[in-house]
C-alpha cells in the first residue's frame, strides 16, 4: 500500500491542530472560486486539488483536469515569472465551503515531466481580506460596485512551484504565498498508471521547450 495517504493524513492533523480562525459560517457571497494556471508552453494536469475549510470539512477534488495556458504561436510566448496581474485560472466555485484553511494539490508538470504535490496554507489574514468588501470601479460593467476578493488563484511551475493569489473580478490580486511542492515517489496517478501522463505535450510546447528548455529559477 502506498505511505502516500498516510503522509497526507499526518499534514491534515498538523495543520488541523492550531487554533480556528473565529469566523462564522457566513459568506458575503454564496461560494467562492479555486482556480489554476501556468506560465505559457509549461502545461499542467491537475490529478487532484482537496479543500480543507475552517470548519475542518474536507472537499475533495475542488479542482482537477487542464489549467489556464497560452502558447502563443511562433514560439513568441515568455514563460518566466509571474504575470503582474494573474487571471481566475481555470477552476469552479467551491460550493458549500466556508473559508480555506489549506489547499492539498497534486499535479503533473507534463513539460518536464514530474509529478508533484504541496500543501498551500491560507494564513488568517487572507481569509479576512476574502470578506472585506471594496468599492471599486468596475470597467466590465462602468459601474462602481462593492467587490470581493473571492478567486483564489493558484499558479503551478516546474520544479514544483505553487504561487498563490486572491483577486476579485474587478479588484487586483494580493500575493498570498510561494510553496515549493515535492515530488511524488510514485509517479503519475500515484503509480497506478505504469508511469503514463495524462496528456502529451502540445506541438507548440513541446516545440518551445525543445528549442529554449525551461526557465527553472524564474518562478
């Protein structure tokens, strides 16, 4: 049997220890989003993305499948770093939640290819600015509205890179954290696949990493 759910089990009772964070069940809002995406031509399969809310409730596989990437043509596309203002990334609403104490993810960096896992803490301080409402002005709409930083946004990278942001639809992203992630021993699918990916490279990727390799160190 794999120890890989056992680790698991002991990094939930850790992280489940500490003190709540002393917020009610109430949401300005009926649920909030997790979404993921990657720097261009650094393709990604999420295999799962598990929710732990501040009520200890477990949401498993919140996330999965493809994520938010461009690969622009004529290999004109710059995977190094962040984007200064990243997007939602692809993703769904997290229904039924209350706020995120941690987020479990484990995904195939299909570019390298490797599989990796991290453990992503959402400190008290972000979970109080995902209810603090904000007037803004609004361009989508022309409109001045009172928005919330309800998106969490996850960017994966090679190497194991997780960078996290909360953002509103029409307020800016605020950085939340860097964690470098660890690779799974047992491969892809946790061994159940005989080592297969989910996915091959895009000709465009696979193209620009043979041709430019992977920018390591700029995530």
């Amino acid at each position: 049997m794999s120890k890989f759910p056992r680790l698991f089990k002991a990094a939930l009772i850790l992280l489940l220890g500490g003190v709540g964070s002393g917020y009610g069940s109430e949401l300005p809002y009926d649920s909030w989003r997790l979404g993921f995406f990657a720097p261009n031509y650094m393709e990604v399969w999420i295999e799962t993305a598990d929710v732990v809310d501040i009520n200890d409730r477990w949401f498993k596989r919140a996330g999965s499948g493809v994520v938010s990437l461009q690969t622009p043509p004529n290999l004109k596309g710059n995977p190094r770093g962040w984007p200064k203002k990243p997007g939602a990334g692809a993703g769904k609403q997290v229904t039924g939640a209350d706020l995120p104490r941690f987020v479990y993810v484990r995904w195939q960096s299909l570019a390298e290819p490797q599989t990796y896992f991290a453990y992503v803490e959402i400190p008290e301080a972000t979970r109080a600015a995902m209810i603090k409402g904000e007037k803004t002005y609004c361009r989508g709409t022309g409109k001045w509205i009172t928005d919330y930083r309800d998106n969490l946004a996850m960017g994966l990278a090679p190497g194991g890179v997780v960078k996290t942001w909360i953002k509103g639809s029409c307020l800016h992203a605020i950085e939340v954290s860097r964690v470098q992630g660890k690779v799974v021993k047992e491969g892809p699918s946790l061994g159940k696949n005989n080592g297969r990916y989910a996915l091959p490279l895009e000709p465009e990727s696979k193209a620009y990493i043979d041709k430019f390799g992977i920018p390591y160190g700029s995530w």
